[in-house]
C-alpha cells in the first residue's frame, strides 16, 4: 500500500498517526511531481486532494476518515478500533464531532493568517463557532489514557492533527490557550502528546510549519 502525503496537512496526518501508531506497512510518499494538481496526482486522485491511498490492487482510497476507517478494517489486530459496539460510537462520535464543529469551524482561519489581509469581523466569528465547536467536544472527551481507552486509536487520529492546529491559531491571532477553559480536552492533549507515534506525527507537522514560515 501507497500512501499519498504532505508534512503540513492536518488531513495527511490523520492517517500518518494511525500508520505510526500501529507500524503498518505503507510506503508514505509525496504526491508526483510534489503537486496535488500535477496530472500525475490528478490521474491518482481526480479530487486532487491529499491524502490518497492507493491499495495492492490498485484501488484508491481517499478522504482521510475512509482512509483510518479503511485502516482499522483492514488491520482489525491493531487496535485502531476500540473495542466493543459502544467504545467504537464513542471513537467516531469524537472524530465526527472534531470535525463537523471544530475543524470546519477554524478552516475559515487558514485564509486570515496575514495580519496585512486579515478581516476582523470574520475572525470573531470563527472563533466564536469553534469556542462552541470545543465545548461539545470536551462534552465527549475522556479520561481515559488515550481518547478512547488505553491505546490509540482512530479517535486519536482525527483529534491530534486538529488540535496542532489549535495550537497555530491560538498563537498567532493572539488568542493563548484555545483548550484553557475546556479541561477534559486541555487533559488529553497534555497526555497525549507523550506518546512516540504522536511526538513524531507532530514534530512533522511544526517542521513544515517552520519551512514554509521561513
Ligand atoms: N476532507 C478531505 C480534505 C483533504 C484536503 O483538503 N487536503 C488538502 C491538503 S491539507 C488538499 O489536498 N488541498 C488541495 C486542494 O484542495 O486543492 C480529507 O479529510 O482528506
């Protein structure tokens, strides 16, 4: 197995971490000729869109939740789905959740970045909808040593990469600690970024930060 993916992307990320975590065997490649709309990418993935896996067989597979979710199917022995009918509802319903109410809520962000170009009034708003975005998720969050039980899994996935990205927009627009008043949430991710598989997932991302920054 392939997979298509880029340092800096959040969605990319998602499913390095599970591929870290578990040590699958998947050969992480950059997308050919470094462009998600180079022709070679685009005859991969017509989305052209990152991340794509590209099984044995040919077929592709992307979306960064269908990937996990692939995964985890996939590899039932690797513990990327908790286990039992409920702890699994409770895996999806926090990546869902992260990604319905917070990520959508701060991509309007990603185009505020310049402080020369930046819309105040877009800028409240969107952290207006992702403060509620947060306290839903801190609603689900655990205490569990992972998101989900005592081992990573896909819930992991989609929260981490995501919280990276907290962690940008917090410093950069001033705001600190976006997680300060969400304490379950402000918990796991102190926890959390103890572990190999999300120490490496991260460090990845912040060095791709830090090269396109300068
Ligand atoms: N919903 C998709 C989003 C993927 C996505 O937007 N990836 C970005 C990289 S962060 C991308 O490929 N952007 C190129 C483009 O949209 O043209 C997922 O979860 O995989």
């Amino acid at each position: 197995m392939k997979l298509y993916s880029v340092d800096l992307s959040p969605f990319a990320a998602r499913v390095r971490l599970a591929i870290y975590a578990k040590g699958l065997a998947v050969e992480i490649l950059p997308p050919p000729g470094g462009d998600t709309k180079s022709a070679d990418y685009l005859a991969i993935n017509p989305m052209g869109k990152i991340p794509a896996l590209v099984l044995a067989d040919g077929v592709v597979i992307p979306e960064s939740d269908t990937i996990v979710e692939y995964l985890a199917d996939a590899f039932p022995g690797s513990g990327l789905r908790p286990k039992g009918a409920e702890a699994a509802a409770r895996a999806r319903l926090l990546a869902r959740v992260a990604e319905l109410y917070v990520m959508a809520s701060g991509a309007a962000l990603f185009g505020q970045m310049n402080p020369a170009t930046r819309d105040a009034v877009v800028v409240e708003a969107a952290f207006a909808k992702l403060a509620d975005g947060l306290t839903h998720l801190n609603l689900f969050a655990t205490e569990d040593a992972y998101a989900v039980g005592d081992t990573i899994t896909t819930a992991d996935c989609a929260l981490v990469p995501i919280l990276v990205f907290l962690g940008v927009f917090g410093h950069v627009f001033g705001k600190g600690d976006l997680l300060a008043g969400h304490g379950k949430l402000h918990a796991y991710w102190a926890r959390v970024q103890k572990d190999a598989a999300v120490i490496k997932v991260v460090g990845e991302m912040q060095a791709a930060m830090a090269a396109r920054a300068g």
